[in-house]
C-alpha cells in the first residue's frame, strides 16, 4: 500500500472519531506528556501549532509558557523544504503560513537555535514501533531531524500505530510515542 493511500485511510479514521472520544484522547495524550521525564527535564520545547485534524498542541504551548518553558515554533521555509524555528512567548506572534498552517512571523520573534532544543513534539500521521513515521508529505520534518540531538516524542492514537510500512533511506524514527494508553520507547534501530 502506497503511502498516500495510507495517509488518505488514516485521515478518514482519524475524522470518525467523536467530538467526545477525540477530547478524551487529547486530555490521556496529554497527561502522559506532562507526566513523563521527557516533559519535566525539558527547558526548551519545539513543536508546532497544530491545525483543526491534528491533536491538540496549544495546550501544550500553554503549559510550556505557564512552566517558563522556552517554546520554539516551526516555520517552513518551502524552496529548500527546511524548517526554521523562532521562539514564541505569545500567540500574537504567529500568522498563516504554508496549507494554511499557522507559523511563526520572524520579524516578530527570535530564532531558534537546533542545538537549543531539549524536546521536540513530532506530527506525524502513522507510526511503527521503531518510531518511523508518515507525515503529511514534503519531508520537511525528515530533513530537520538528520542532526537533532535532543529527545523526540510524537502524540498519536493507539489505531495510528501500525506494522503495515517500510521505512524508507531519508527517514529518521522519533525516540519515544505517546498514546492514550502511555510513553513508549520505540524499538528505532539508531
């Protein structure tokens, strides 16, 4: 199965999910995340403003800036298919970028340095064991995680946990999952 059929199918799985279950889900994926070491020894959090079908991340921003937390937000850069990432301390500092996706203004904001990342929350789609990923396509996310030293840690769904794809040669697996059930350590074989 191609990986746009996979992300099509998941997609559609993902939007049958109830108001009520999907809040649940959030609250557990949540909980583990604020619960776990990865969470607690973080100075630094890199992750993304997530948009209306994926899981929650403005929370995540919240408790982050509620904690003094440095929060350090993507923003694409599409002719080299990079991500640059900015400090944000308000909501304020962001504006509607790339499919619609809210990033960061850099005019109104810091950037952030890779190395100065503790912690980076991962979107993805699908997910193996091994911590290998199908994102939403253009690779942007491969690409900044070749030579990023800290933790990582993707938030998914139990049924967005699957055997049924290969890694391919320029994917790089995220370090740990997080499900409503809890923190996995992935089997990644680096």
């Amino acid at each position: 199965m191609s990986k746009e059929t996979l992300r099509k199918s998941m997609l559609l799985s993902l939007e049958e999910i109830s108001w009520f279950n999907r809040n649940r889900i959030e609250n557990d994926l949540l909980d583990h995340l604020f619960e776990s070491s990865l969470w607690e020894q973080a100075v630094s959090i890199g992750v993304t403003v997530s948009s209306p079908r994926e899981w929650d991340t403005r929370t995540i921003i919240e408790k982050a800036w509620e904690e003094d937390k440095y929060v350090c937000v993507p923003k694409s850069i599409h002719d080299s298919k990079a991500l640059h990432f900015y400090k944000l301390t308000s909501f304020k500092q962001l504006e509607k970028g790339y499919f619609g996706l809210e990033e960061p203004v850099p005019d109104k904001t810091v950037r952030c340095q890779k190395a100065d990342m503790d912690l980076l929350i991962v979107p993805g789609l699908i997910f193996n064991r091994q911590g290998f990923r199908i994102g939403y396509g253009g690779g942007y996310f491969d690409r900044f995680l070749k030579d990023f030293h800290g933790r990582t840690v993707s938030l998914l769904h139990s049924s967005q946990l699957v055997n049924t794809f290969e890694a391919e040669e320029h994917d790089v697996p995220v370090d740990y999952l997080i499900t409503e059930e809890g923190l996995l350590q992935t089997d990644s074989p680096f």
